[in-house]
C-alpha cells in the first residue's frame, strides 16, 4: 500500500498540486487520506509539498506550514487567500480502466459463490 501511494505522490509534476483524497482514490484506495498521511511521514525524496488538503487548504502546522506555502510558490503555483488555486493547480490523475466481465463470466461468478442459492443465514 505505502508503495502504491509513494509512486502516485511522485507522478504529480512540478507547478500542480493534489490532495490526499486523490492521491489514495489515484493509488487504489479510497477513503485512505490518513494512509497517504502515514506514508508521507516515513518517506524522503518525494515531493512532500505538493500534497494539500482536499479544498487546497495547508493542513501542516507552524513553519512547516510556511515552508509548504514558500515552496509551491517557488514552482509557480498560486494562492487565493490561504488556499491553493485548485482550479489552476490541481493535479489530474488518468482514471484506471475498470475491468469489464462478460455476462456468461458474471454468472459462472455468482455460482461459484453460492449467490442465489437460496442460502439461509447459517441454520
């Protein structure tokens, strides 16, 4: 998992930012943002900065905060008030291709499962 997350912080280039709810739904896991959290706390060499909060707002504390802000302002990015310009400045991820089944693969699906088997609970 740490992996996945860690590949997907480095995709984003420099000049965009995304937030830690992308980063998780881009890596595999959505509803994860405290696992990028986690990640992001043990790693060195990833571009730690261009990760915010989910409306571009700074979610560190104190000077890392400012050394958050000073840095994205050094790749070009803008701020609206205390905020990231998502609009400009949002990374885009590619959408995964969804695997589709066919309606025969479905099926021999929901068999192997025992769904519609008329199963009870257990009894």
């Amino acid at each position: 998992m740490r992996n996945e997350i860690l590949a997907m912080i480095r995709k984003v280039p420099r000049g965009q930012v995304s937030s830690y709810g992308a980063i998780a739904r881009a890596a595999g896991f959505p509803g994860g943002a405290r696992q990028v959290v986690a990640a992001l706390r043990g790693a060195f060499d990833v571009p730690w900065h261009r990760i915010v909060g989910a409306g571009g707002e700074i979610k560190l504390r104190g000077d890392s905060a400012v050394e958050q802000r000073l840095r994205l302002e050094a790749e070009g990015v803008t701020f609206r008030g205390r905020r990231v310009n998502m609009r400009a400045h949002e990374h885009q991820f590619d959408r995964p291709k969804r695997k589709v089944l066919s309606r025969a693969r479905r099926l021999t699906g929901a068999k192997k499962r025992g769904v519609g088997k008329g199963r009870g609970r257990g009894r």
